[in-house]
C-alpha cells in the first residue's frame, strides 16, 4: 500500500514528533487518496453523489434565514449573507472539531498493524473537513450572487483567515484527538459542548442587537474565526482584536500541541 514508515524509535521525543509531522505531509498522496475515499463510500449509490452536500447546506441555511431573518431588525439581504457565512464558517469549526474526537480510534485497524506517522490521519481528515468546506463555500457563493451582496477589495482578507482556519483544524485535531484517546468520555462531553454552542456564537444573531448579553460572545473564541472571515466578505470594517486574538490562540495551541504530541506519542498506540 505504501512504502515502510522509517521510525526514528532511538531519537528524542522531540525530534520524533518532528518527524511525524513532516512524514505524514509527505505521504500527502495516500491521505488525500482515503479522505476523498471517505466521502465516495458516503454518497455512494446517490445520485447526486457530493453534490448534496451544497445542497444540504442552502436549504438548512434557506430554513434559518426564513425563521431567524424575521425576527431580525437588519436589512433582509445583509442578513442573509451574514448568517449564511457565519453558519459557513461554524460548520467546519464544529465538524472538526467533533470528529477530531475519534481520529485516532477510528484508525484503529491501521495503526495497530502497520508503522504509519499519526499525523497521517489527522491530515486526512482535516482535508475531508476542508473537502466540505470547498462545497459548502459554493453554496455560499451561489446565495451571495442570488442576494446580489456587493464584493469589495476587502473581501480578500478572508483569504488568509480562511487559511488560518484550516491551519488551526490541524493543530486542534491532533490535540484532541490525542486527549480523547485516552479521556474517551470527552467525546461525548465535546460534542455537546458544540451543540451548545451553536446558540451562544453570533451566527443567528448579532452581537450588537442583544446590548450587554451579546458582550459575552467575545469571550467566544469562534466568535473571533468567524470574524476575520464573515467580516471582509460583509464589507464591515475588520476589527484588528479578532485577529489579534485568533494569533494568540493559533501560536499558544500549536506550540502546546507539538510538546504534547511529543510527550505522548508513543504512548498512544496503547490507548487505543
């Protein structure tokens, strides 16, 4: 299936989880290869096939904007598009995040008879994640030309935050895959933990129309990755805080990340 994984069993920690990381990006080709096999093996025999995962999303988002937008005091279009990209943007959060729960366990099988890099498969599923989000983004693309909602310039720093999004899915599902390995009712406590907080980021509503109770929200950090994506793209001036605390967030979790991975890489096989 593919060549032999060369472990480094006689180095430091660190140096190993080091390796892992760079080997599981080189072995690009097969993770790409099982992440689009993922997604074959769930629409297989649909018609639609993937298609229906655009489809999926303009009518759930379709049924939001309908309910939500009637209570809302904004302009019916703009809010549109501002629902639609932050349930855009939160989806891919909030898969990723649940998912990362089993990335380990659910390649079980493979890492107990053959020598893989972890990272492997924290890759693949970040890429089926990112896969989604690709479709799911022309569904957005699609809504914001029947709203006819203006571009400006500015609409091209969603790019870097769009890509700050997905670099932190990597970090974030190594980490909690590594801890629900071994803490495996942490699954059930993250996924409603996302459940919950569906309702308390500002995806429905807005930060501004609840006064003191939308404050709250900033102590959210999703509230912040949605904002240096939903905000360039709505043509609202971009708040240098999201930004700022995104960064923070991005350094501090990935660096934390890499010492626990180091620390507990070779431990893991016996979790599983």
């Amino acid at each position: 299936m593919s060549e032999p994984y060369r472990y480094r069993s006689d180095s430091n920690p660190v140096a190993d989880a080091w390796f892992d990381i760079v080997e599981g990006l080189r072995r690009h080709p097969l993770w790409v290869r099982l992440g689009l096999q993922e997604v074959n093996q769930l629409y297989r025999g649909s018609m639609l096939g993937a298609i229906w995962i655009i489809v999926s999303f303009l009518v759930f988002g379709a049924a939001l904007i309908w309910f939500f937008g009637a209570i809302s005091d904004s302009d019916a279009n703009w809010f549109a598009a501002y629902l639609l990209l932050g349930f855009w943007v939160f989806q891919f959060a909030s898969v990723s995040i649940t998912s990362a729960s089993t990335v380990f366990m659910a390649a079980e099988g493979w890492l107990q008879s053959q020598r893989l890099p972890l990272t492997l498969f924290v890759y693949k599923l970040v890429f089926r994640n990112v896969f989604n989000l690709i479709l799911t983004g022309v569904a957005v693309v699609i809504a914001m030309i029947y709203l006819r909602h203006p571009m400006t310039w500015q609409a091209l720093w969603a790019i870097p935050g769009v890509l700050l999004l997905i670099y932190n899915a990597v970090w974030s599902t190594l980490l909690i895959g590594l801890i629900t390995t071994r803490i495996r009712d942490l699954q059930h406590i993250i996924s409603t933990i996302m459940r919950f907080a569906f309702f308390v980021t500002p995806v429905l509503w807005e930060i501004d129309s609840l006064g003191d109770r939308g404050a709250v929200a900033h102590f959210n950090p999703l509230t912040h990755y949605i904002a240096i994506i939903r905000d360039p793209l709505l043509g609202d001036p971009i708040s240098s805080m999201h930004w700022w605390v995104v960064l923070t967030i991005t350094v501090i979790g990935s660096i934390g990340t890499f010492f626990a991975f180091a620390r507990f890489r070779r431990s893991l096989i016996f979790w599983l």
